[in-house]
C-alpha cells in the first residue's frame, strides 16, 4: 500500500485546563492520569462522530473547573497577540504554507502545509504576516478569538466560512 500524500498538517495547542483527556468531544489522549476527573467521564479516543450539545461540553468544563490543580491557563487579549506575531514570524521564516489560523482563549488551531521549495501568490507559501487580515470575533459567546487568513485563502475561505471552521 502506498503512502497517502499529505497536503496540509492540523496543528493544535491547548492550555492547561481547556481540553482534558475524557472530553465529551473526545480527545487525542489514551489515558486519564488523575483519578478526580477520571470521575468526570468515560475516555473516548478520537474525536466522536457524534458530537454531544455544548450545554453538555459547559456542564463538563464546570464541574472540572474545580477539580484542576490549578486555575484555567486562558491567553488574553495581549497574549493572543503575541502567540498570533509567533506564528506569522515562524510560518514566514520557515517558509511554511499557512491555510488558516485561529487562537482562542485556550487553544490555538493552524492549518498549513511543509516547506515549500517554490513562492507563488496562489498558495501564499511563507506570507502569512503579509498580505492578511487579522481581527478578533465573538464566536462562541464571550470568547473572543484572533483569526489569521492569509490572503492566498481569502478565495478559498470566505469570513462567514471561516468563523465556524475551528
């Protein structure tokens, strides 16, 4: 069997708190190492196919709120600033290929592909501080967010699209 090609990589961050291994999503974990919020729910691998309400996602969050070691790790405004210059500097610097980019108060999601050995304007290859717009939206009710479209993807992404993507 041959390899699949690999056309972009899901690249995801979490802060301490804001996915936990037993999410009622699922996560990407094998096991929960702390038997208080193994007590929150059942492990499941992978993200479910069926997706529980998120009224069950909140109940979840805030019964574990209280049994984490230490507060909710959340990134202000200031800090989704910086994490959001990081990422453009490095996407520019290593020349890597940026489709779409969101950070959250407590998780960051970029789409992008490898290094590319050529630049064109249509894949915005190593552009993703040029050219793009960035702004902040209130997506999920008191959350706001700074989005990342490179201008490359604007035609492939529209704002109202995008919103929702992450």
């Amino acid at each position: 069997m041959s390899h699949p090609l690999v056309i972009a990589y899901h690249l995801i961050w979490t802060a301490y708190g804001w996915w936990l291994p037993n999410d009622p999503r699922g996560s990407g974990s094998t096991t929960v190492r702390s038997d208080v919020l193994a007590e929150l729910g059942e492990l499941h691998y992978g993200r479910k196919r069926v997706q529980p309400a998120g009224r069950v996602v909140r109940e979840f969050y805030e019964e574990a709120k209280a049994q984490l070691k230490h507060p909710l790790l959340t990134f202000d405004a200031q800090a989704r600033e910086v994490i959001a210059d990081s990422f453009a500097t490095t996407i520019t610097k290593q020349n890597y290929t940026c489709y779409a980019c969101v950070i959250m108060p407590g998780q960051s999601h970029v789409a992008l592909r490898g290094r590319s050995s050529h630049s064109s304007t249509r894949d915005g290859a190593g552009q993703c501080n040029q050219g793009n717009r960035m702004y902040s939206s209130e997506a999920h009710q008191d959350l706001e967010q700074v989005v990342m479209i490179p201008s490359a993807a604007e035609a492939f992404v529209g704002d109202a699209q995008f919103q929702g993507l992450f």
